[in-house]
C-alpha cells in the first residue's frame, strides 16, 4: 500500500482546551492547528513544520530523496559530493590562520580534480554549463547532456576527439531526445565549434551508445519558426492547419519537415495579414529561398481553398 509522508508538526505545549478545559485536542496538518473536539475552540496556530520540503509516497521515494547537504547532480564532475572552503569564510581569522587555510583551500582544490579523468570532467561540464546557457536550455537537458558525456568518456570515445566537440555534440542529442528543436548552425554559433565535427560526434554517440533518436515532427519546426518570425497566434494556428491539410493529400511525402513548415508558416503570414518575406522566412528556419519557394508552389497548387478563406 502506497502512503502518502506526512509533514512532521512541531507539537503545541498546550494539553488542554482554554475554553472548556477538554482534553481531546485534534492536530488539523492541513491548517497546521490544534482544535478542541468538544467545542470547536482553535487552541493553537502556526504550528512550525519540522520536515523535509519534499514528498515520499513509496519507501523508494524516500530513500531516495533522503539527503545531506547539496543535491546529488551529474554536471559537477565530483557529482557534488565534495565540500569547498569559501575564501569569504577566513577573512576574519587572524593572519597566521589565513595563510594555513590559504593553503588548506589550496590542497583540497587540488585534491578535487587529482585525475587525468576528473580534469577531463570538470573541463567538459563547465563547457556544458557554458553552451547551455548561451542557448537558454533548461536544467534536464544540460543533466542529460552530462550523463551522455559520463558515457562517453566511460567507454573511450573522447579519446582523438576534442572535448568541446564532444560536449557540443551530447548537448544536440539531448535536445533532440527531449524534443527541443535545436539547430547545428546555432550550437556552431554558441561553441565555435564547426559543424561537420558536431554532426560528426552527434552520429557517433547515437551509434556507440545505442540511443534513439526520435524524428523532430514538423509542427515542432512550425512552432521554432512562428516564434522567430515573431507573428501572433493567430498566423501560427493557420499554418498548424495548413500542414494538416498537405499531409492529408500527401503533400509531405518525400519533403523535409524543415521546408513544410517554413512553406506553411510563409502562406499563413500572408493569410493572416502578417505578411513575411521569403528572406526572413529562410533566416528563421536555417533553409535557403529557393527551398521555400519550391515548396510554396507545390503547396499552392493542392491548398487554393485553404488560402483564400
């Protein structure tokens, strides 16, 4: 049976009720009172709660989440386990003090990244935070990227490669594993890394470590593209419609998502008076005109009745 961990309340000092003196005082964790159950008297309130901000409902759960200090987490090399002497912590011991503990913070800095692999770590996940944060991705992708990047080194394939590359390219998997579409041409842009090594690394740590790769859907790219061209709703619902329709009469077949929606998000732009140019429709989705183009008139041909209403 799964049970719900209850708050843990710090109990009142009162053992009986003020107004009618009974005894049988009931602990309400909801309101965090204590009420008298022979008149309805609220004896006590604010009760302080004493445990754990988290919520277990198996005994997993909460061996799990039971803790010490900082959360367990992937993007610190030593997983955050290890502890750190603040340089703001000796200011105010005596100079003879300061200097041993200059020297203590020196050692235990050191003895933190000892080996070739621990060096390796702490360089590669500061890119990770590093790139991460450029592209404004959020904390599972960059702990997803870390453990990839874990196995990687695990099994050897950092060995003739670059670090940086290998790290760009762990992040580009774990994006496409979540489903965030994310361009090469914009990790190119955040890391300086080229792109035939990041496409490169990306293949090979699809294949050595056995992931899937789930296909980026075309309504995802319509959505990357309306938000670049920064149109209203309105125009992203209309070319969320239009794809619909091409792919019910086969439109699709054989085109590359990125080019159907850009193609639909062009034409809704001009159906809902938001009209964009051809060049700023390649600029956000990463193609060239002569793709969207091609792909404009083959829709336009099929999709007369969707335009005009």
């Amino acid at each position: 049976m799964i049970s719900e961990q209850r708050p843990s309340f710090e109990p009142p000092s009162v053992e009986r009720c003020s107004e009618c003196g009974a005894s049988l005082l009931v602990r309400d964790l909801d309101t965090a009172e204590v009420v008298c159950t022979n008149c309805g008297f609220v004896v006590a309130t604010k009760l302080a709660d004493r445990g754990p901000e988290w919520r277990a409902f198996t005994p997993e759960q909460r061996i799990e989440k039971v803790r010490i200090g900082a959360p367990y987490t992937f993007t610190i090399h030593d997983k955050g386990l290890s502890t750190k002497i603040d340089w703001r912590d000796i200011r105010s011991f005596s100079p003879e003090k300061k200097a041993q503990l200059h020297r203590l913070r020196k050692w235990q800095r050191r003895s933190r990244i000892s080996s070739s692999t621990d060096k390796n770590l702490a360089f590669a996940l500061s890119e990770l935070h590093r790139v991460s944060e450029a592209l404004n991705l959020p904390k599972n992708i960059l702990e997803t990227a870390a453990i990839m990047y874990r196995k990687a080194v695990k099994k050897h394939l950092t060995h003739g490669r670059s670090i940086q590359g290998m790290t760009v390219a762990a992040i580009y998997l774990a994006c496409r594993q979540f489903g965030i579409v994310r361009t090469i041409t914009e990790l190119y842009q955040a890391s300086g890394i080229n792109r035939k090594e990041i496409a490169s690394n990306y293949r090979l740590l699809v294949r050595k470590l056995n992931y899937f790769v789930p296909p980026v859907k075309t309504s995802q790219y319509i959505t990357r593209v309306c938000n670049q061209l920064e149109v209203h709703g309105k125009t992203e619902e209309v070319a969320h419609k239009i794809f619909k329709r091409a792919k019910k009469l086969r439109l699709t077949m054989g085109r590359g998502p990125k080019s159907i929606a850009a193609a639909a998000s062009y034409i809704a732009s001009t159906v809902a008076g938001e009209r964009r140019t051809q060049r700023e429709v390649a600029e956000a989705a990463d193609l060239t005109e002569v793709t969207i183009r091609n792909r404009y008139k083959e829709m336009m041909k099929q999709l007369l009745i969707i335009i005009s209403l």
